[in-house]
C-alpha cells in the first residue's frame, strides 16, 4: 500500500492536465488580445497564423510547462540560437507569452527585412527561390520559410497561408461572443459568475 501512495505522489506532477473546450476559448480570446495589443497592421493575420500553426497559439503545454517543439519555445516557438544571438531574456521566453509574442513579431519583421535586402541581390534572390522550389515573386513563402529556419519540409509556407485565410481562432472568439449573448459566461451562466 506505501508503494502505491508513493507512486501516485511520484506520478501526479507528470499527468497532464486536458484543457477544458471554455479554458481553450479563454486562452485563444488572452491570445488574440495580446497580438492585437501589439498593433502589427498587416502583418497581424500573417502573425497570429504563423503562431497558430507553431503551437496552437500555446505558450504552455498540458502538463503546465513551456511548449517546446524541437528545441523552440513558447507560442511563437522562438529558437533557441535565435535567443542566444539577440541576448533574449530566456527565461521571459520561457514563461511570459507577451515577451514571446512579442519577440517572434521581431522575427518576422527581421526575416522580412532580410528578404527585401536579399531582393537587392537578384542572383541570390533567384538561386534561393530555386533551392527552396519558390515559385514566381512569392516572398512571403521565402519569409515563412526563413520564420520556420528554412526547415526542408515544404508543408509549413503553405500551412500558414492555409491558416491566413480560414483563420480558426475566430470560431472560438465567436464562441465566446455567443455565449456571452445567451447569459453564459465561458460555460456559466452569469448567474453563477
């Protein structure tokens, strides 16, 4: 009977925790204000796709720790070279989902200069578009590609101009905005709030 008391205490800490549907909506609707609190302008829907497809707009996963998928971190999935190079607070990176959306905006807008200042140099601009099968004058998919560390899956550009235009998050905003018409309150009724 001690060993199994002693197991469960030893295995409790590492069960992960299911994120209820009204935690997620809450989360999505903390996320959405964060980025728009940013005030990107047109960079704002690229953005909030790019950090739906990197981690699901998480910062943490469901055993309430920093969401890492290999090696980068948090929402935007900030790499860690990357946070090195720029002297990033990492813990910050870690732990504060406005320190990390707001550093991976600074990477796009980064990437983005780097493809304009690329453009300059058509031969390099040409040859990278080859290497990494670009079609035409597509510089937000060499944007996304370089956002994702020019990674060898092709997949990523295209998923985040799928996101671009479906935008996923606004069902569960819509969510939300329903049930506060109809008197619940993320899944109570006002009443009981």
């Amino acid at each position: 009977m001690t060993r199994l008391i002693l197991a469960l205490i030893l295995l409790l800490p590492s069960l992960a925790v299911a994120e209820s549907p009204a935690m997620k909506r809450e989360r999505i609707r903390y996320v959405n204000r964060l980025i728009e609190e940013m005030q990107l302008g047109e960079l704002e829907n690229t953005f909030k796709s790019i950090c739906w497809v990197e981690s699901l707009w998480r910062q943490y996963d469901d055993r309430r720790q920093c969401f890492v998928k290999n090696y980068d971190v948090g929402i935007s999935q900030l790499n860690a070279e990357t946070i090195r190079i720029h002297k990033w607070n990492t813990s910050k990176c870690f732990f504060n989902t406005r320190y990390n959306l707001e550093k991976g905006a600074e990477v796009l807008k980064e990437k983005i200069q780097w493809v304009s200042e690329i453009k300059k140099d058509q031969e390099r601009y040409a040859n990278l578009h080859r290497l990494y099968g670009v079609l035409g004058d597509d510089d937000l998919t060499l944007v996304l590609r370089a956002y994702n560390g020019f990674k060898v899956s092709r997949k990523y550009p295209e998923q985040v101009k799928r996101v671009m235009k479906s935008k996923p998050w606004r069902k569960y905003l819509r969510q939300i905005k329903d049930s506060k018409k109809n008197g619940f309150i993320y899944g109570r009724a006002k009443d009981a709030a």
